[in-house]
C-alpha cells in the first residue's frame, strides 16, 4: 500500500472516529442529569407494601382525535386492533401490571397532528411558560400513595399539561414515578426539574421507552418492573 491510499485510509478512519464519538456525546448529553441506580433503588424501597398506585399520562395525538389516521407512526401504535399514542399505551400496559388506576390528562385546546405544525406550536408553548385548563382532575387524589406520571418529550422538557397537572395536586408524602416515552434523549432535565418543584416527595426515574423500540415496550417494562421488584 503507497503512502497516498495510507493517509486516505487514516483520514476516514479518523473521521469515522469522530463521528461515532460525537453521536454518542449527543446521544448522552443529558445523562447527567438522570438519576444515579443507587437514588433510584432507594425511591423505589421507600414504597410501602400496601400502598394505592395512580399512572397519570398525556399522550398525543390522541387516538380518538377525528383527524387521525388509524395507522401506526411516530407517535402511535396499533396493538390488538386498537389504536394507542405511544405514551398511553406505555401507560395502559403499565396499570394493568401494577393493579393501578389509570388517569389520562387531557387539555380543553387540542393539539396539530401533522408533526411540523405540533412542533411549531408547542415550540412557543414552552417558550411562555404558559399553564393549559385540563378537562378533568383526579377524584380522591388523596388516597394515592404512589402516582406514574408518564409523558413525551416536547422540546427537551414535559409537555405543559404535565406541568398544569402537576400545579393541581399536593405531592408532599407521596412518591412520583416518572416514565416517558421519547425520540433518543430519554428524561433530559425533567427529574431533576420534578424534583425541584417538589422537594417533600419522594421522585423517582422510571423507564424510558425509546418510540422506535415501542412494540418492545411491554417486555421492557417486565424487565424494570421485575428488577425493581414491583411485581414477580
């Protein structure tokens, strides 16, 4: 091999190099900001044996939403004939595992289905900091100990019915799970911002369903759920 195919071979090698090294600081860029397995062993054993479990979500679109095609997509699945958004079908499977009651948050306004327009208005949305009016709250919020909030990222942060839902209710005492389902940055900062603004809960991370990997999704629920000894 002449010297010439040499420095082209080591220019690519080194390119490819960077690049992987770059996609995968991209990739992690806000691991630092999830919990450590030691904090989140230590939630998790601080739930009582007889305590009431709650999963809470908001998921978009909405499979009943009149415009949306009863197909699968980015943001929907179609199991056992029945249309999910991603986050309400993590929610559903999840429920049923844990013998929870199941809470859906949804917004008087409505959203876009078309992804571009989604993103364009929930862009200015999180930029307001504004607070959506929910169609319902939870009846008797009082009698749960144990409450799964679970969401899809929007710009790098929960959508703001989450943050309207979470105004509502008093979590002193209580212990949140946080699950989400999302497009390669799992919870970015929303633990930490979850615990912020409750600092006399105990907040916990739960999983993260990748929307790519969500026909997945129940077996990799089993397995944090098994592993967190929430069921056999």
């Amino acid at each position: 091999m002449n010297m010439k195919k040499k420095i082209v071979l080591g220019v690519l090698l080194a390119v490819i190099i960077i690049a992987a090294v770059g996609t995968y600081m991209y990739r992690h860029r806000f691991d630092k900001y999830e919990q450590s397995q030691k904090e989140q062993t230590a939630g998790i054993k601080a739930i009582g044996k007889d305590s009431r479990f709650l999963v809470a979500y908001f998921s978009w679109p909405s499979p009943d939403y009149p415009d949306l095609d009863a197909t699968s997509g980015a943001s929907n699945v179609v199991k056992d004939g029945h249309l999910y958004g991603n986050t309400e079908y993590v929610a559903d499977i999840l429920s049923k595992k844990l013998n929870a009651d199941l809470f859906r948050i949804e917004t008087v306004r409505s959203y876009p289905t078309e992804p571009k327009a989604l993103l364009d208005e929930t862009k200015v949305e999180n930029a307001s900091h504004m607070r959506l009016e929910l169609k319902s709250m939870v009846e008797n919020f009082s009698d749960y100990d144990v409450i799964f909030i679970g969401y899809p990222l929007w710009w790098y942060d929960m959508p703001k019915a989450i943050y309207s839902f979470l105004d509502r209710y008093d979590f002193s005492g209580k212990t949140i799970v946080l699950f989400t389902t999302h497009g390669g940055n799992r919870f970015c900062r929303t633990v930490p911002t979850v615990r912020k603004m409750f600092p006399k809960a105990n907040v916990v991370q739960g999983p993260a369903i990748y929307d790519r990997e969500i026909d997945k999704a129940e077996q990799s629920l089993d397995e944090w759920l098994k592993d967190n000894e929430f069921i056999n």
